[in-house]
C-alpha cells in the first residue's frame, strides 16, 4: 500500500467514526475504577489527571480481546510496537529516521526517562527541565538522585535560550554530567516547539555536552494547523534519546508500554539498557499500543477533532462565565492552562474549585516555579461535562 492510499484509508477511517469524547454518558464513566474516576467523591466532575473520557478504539479492543481469548499474556518480544511507531512517524511527521534497531521497549514513558538517565547521567548530576512542567519530572527526577535545575519558559509558553543556556551552564559546572529532559508537546502548556526552536535546543546541548532526553508521549495530540516535529529529526540531535507511546493518544496509561528511541550517536548508550528492563511492559500493552498506531489513526482523527472543538467550546465558556481566568488554545496536548490569578484565588485556584465547585483540576504549584496561581484543566470530555464544570467554577467564586 503506497503513501496515497494510506492517506485515503486514513481519511475514510476518519470520516466513518464519531467524535468518541461525545459517546459516554457520566453515569457510564462513573463506572470506571480508574484513578480519575476513584480519587474523589462522585459529586465531583474530575477533570484532572490524564486520562479521557473515551470508549477505547474498536481496533485495540480487538487485539486485547483476541489476545486473551488465545491466553497470550506472557513476556513482550519483537519489533512490531517499534515498526509500527516508525510507519506512524513517516505518515504523520514525514519523519523517515526512527530506525527499529535504535529502539527497546521500556515500561512506560517515565521507567523510561529515568532508565536513559541512567546511561547518560550519575547520581547528583543535573537534569534540565523548563517549568512549570509535569510533576513527575520532579518526583522521579528526586527519587533517582539527580539535581533539578530549572530553565523557566519564556513569554508565550516558549523554550527561552538564554534562560536554556543559562540553566546549562549551571548544570554542567564542576564538569560533571547533565541532562536536558525536554518535554515536547510540553504538559501542561500545551506548547508544541517548532523544528527551528528544537535545532536551537540540539546546538546549545552540543556545545555544552548535555544530553538531551525528550518525553515525546503527547506526539500524537496536536490541534489543527499544529504540526508535531520529533526531536530526534532536527540537525544536531543525534546524540539524543527519546520517549514515546500511544499511551496518551489511544488513552492506554493502564496498558503500559513505551519505547525509548535512540538518535544514531546515541545508539551504544541505549544498547547498555539492562536486559531486564524489557521485562516491565506488559505484553498485552505492548499488543494494544501496536494495534492503535496501526489501525487506530480514524479514530485518532475524530478525536482530535473532538478536542478542537472542546479548546473552542472552552474558550468561549471562559470568555463568558469567568472572563478573569487567561486561558489561550494549546497547539498540542488535551490539556489547558487555565492562568487564574485575576480571580484572587491565591496560589492554589484549584482548591477553591474543588471546595466550592466540587470540580477537580490539577493544581499550578504542582508544577514548579511559574505554577502559582493556576491550574491545568484536562479538556478530553464531553462538551456538557465541560460545560457543567465551566458553570461549577464560576459559581464558586460567585459569577
């Protein structure tokens, strides 16, 4: 099947599926015993942590469902996960260098952040990041016993150079070893960095010889008019490691799978990967992640579709219910920033939100420096739980 089919196949996929942030009910998602739908009492909309509020793509039921009716849930092997990323990357980014051989299947994409870590840094050496970032990045980041120094982004949500070059030069004083671990789209701003920011990042990275770790799980989440550009494909990244799954794009955080992706100076760093780390995947995830990157991409199309909507839907809902909140569509993500300090609500917007509104974000400080003040909505619902916790927010500070 030549390109052009594919891109056909693609688009009539698409057009035969609906929006599938518009196919649950809340009294059916209540049902779920997942950690979104667990973590509070069920007079709360939770629109916090990262999961969607989606029926799963009928393709990734059928390779689990088949999976199991043929008892296959044993060790994860081969390439297939790693084949089909890369015919993803050639359909979607134009991206023709994510050679299988420089690929190993890692958990999940934060074991695998901490595994490449390991090969390019030692315990108190320093790790770059550009906050306010996922918070993880500092819980694990901490528990392996590497120094964070932060490189806050600039005006616009954007990678600042000088403040990059800055936190670099920090990093590597004494001569030890650093790491820069880009998050690229960026949680929570929902930033997606152009090719020209990217190569800017690989040429200050080389001149200070820090290696760069790119937490890529959000690639397939990209607003209309967006265009996601791996870090990996840019002049100068070759000795750089990167992350990436379907996790986020299929909604597959409890199948955990991921795949670390080496440039091609970085292969012998990812072929020191212990052998035993291959073993933490789960099979069935691995089996999941195949099939959506596959055969999932109409379903993918109508969801992103679903999320522009939602990005629109919310900015209008703001604009009228709460016009204080500064609130700007993100590129790429399903995730929004909401900036909330004209509200008054100290640093911690979100927990006025939960006690008045009985809705649940994630609160700003969460997220490092510049986190004060706001908090991140996750906009992967129905326009109507949207709606409703648009309506909950304002009455809680009494609009």
């Amino acid at each position: 099947m030549d390109r052009m089919d594919r891109i056909d196949r693609t688009s009539r996929e698409a057009s035969e599926e609906t929006n599938p942030l518009r196919r649950l009910t809340l009294d059916e998602l209540r049902q779920r015993t997942s950690m979104k739908w667990r973590t509070y009492p069920d007079d709360v909309l939770p629109l916090w942590v990262a999961e969607m509020d989606v029926p799963l793509a009928e393709p990734v039921v059928r390779a689990v469902t088949d999976a199991l009716a043929r008892g296959d849930t044993g060790y994860p092997a081969g390439t297939a996960y790693a084949e089909a990323l890369a015919e993803f990357a050639r359909e979607r980014w134009g991206w023709d260098g994510l050679a299988v051989e420089r690929t190993a299947i890692v958990p999940d994409v934060m074991l695998g952040v901490v595994e490449m870590l390991k090969l390019t840094t030692g315990p108190g050496d320093a790790v770059v990041v550009n906050c306010p970032v996922y918070p993880p990045f500092y819980q694990f980041l901490g528990n392996a016993d590497r120094k964070i120094v932060e490189a806050p982004l600039g005006p616009g949500h954007r990678i600042d150079p000088g403040t990059l070059e800055s936190a670099f030069r920090t990093a590597v004083a004494g001569g030890r070893r650093a790491a820069y671990l880009l998050c690229s789209p960026h949680n929570p701003t929902g930033t997606v960095h152009t090719a020209e920011e990217l190569a800017a990042v690989a040429a200050l990275a080389a001149r200070y010889g820090v290696r760069v770790v790119a937490d890529e799980i959000h690639a397939p989440v990209v607003a209309a008019g967006a265009a996601f550009v791996p870090y990996l494909s840019v002049p100068g990244a070759e000795s750089g490691l990167s992350l990436m799954s379907a996790s986020k794009g299929w909604n597959l955080a409890g199948l955990k799978a991921a795949l670390a992706v080496a440039g091609p100076a970085a292969a012998d760093d990812l072929a020191r990967l212990p052998e035993e780390v291959s073993h933490g995947p789960s099979h069935v995830g691995v089996l999941a992640h195949t099939a959506a990157l596959r055969e999932g991409r109409g379903w993918l199309d109508a969801l992103l579709a679903g999320l522009d909507e939602n990005r629109r839907l919310l900015g209008d809902l703001l604009a009228e219910r709460l016009p204080a909140v500064r609130y700007a569509p993100a590129q790429g993500t399903y995730l929004a920033w909401l900036d909330c300090r004209g509200l008054g609500l100290g640093d911690d917007p979100a927990a006025a939100f939960l006690e008045r509104g009985r809705v649940a974000l994630s609160p700003g400080t969460d997220f490092g420096t510049g986190g004060a003040g706001h908090a991140r909505l996750n906009l992967a619902t129905s326009p109507e739980v949207l709606t409703e916790a648009v309506r909950r927010m304002a009455a809680a500070v009494g609009r």
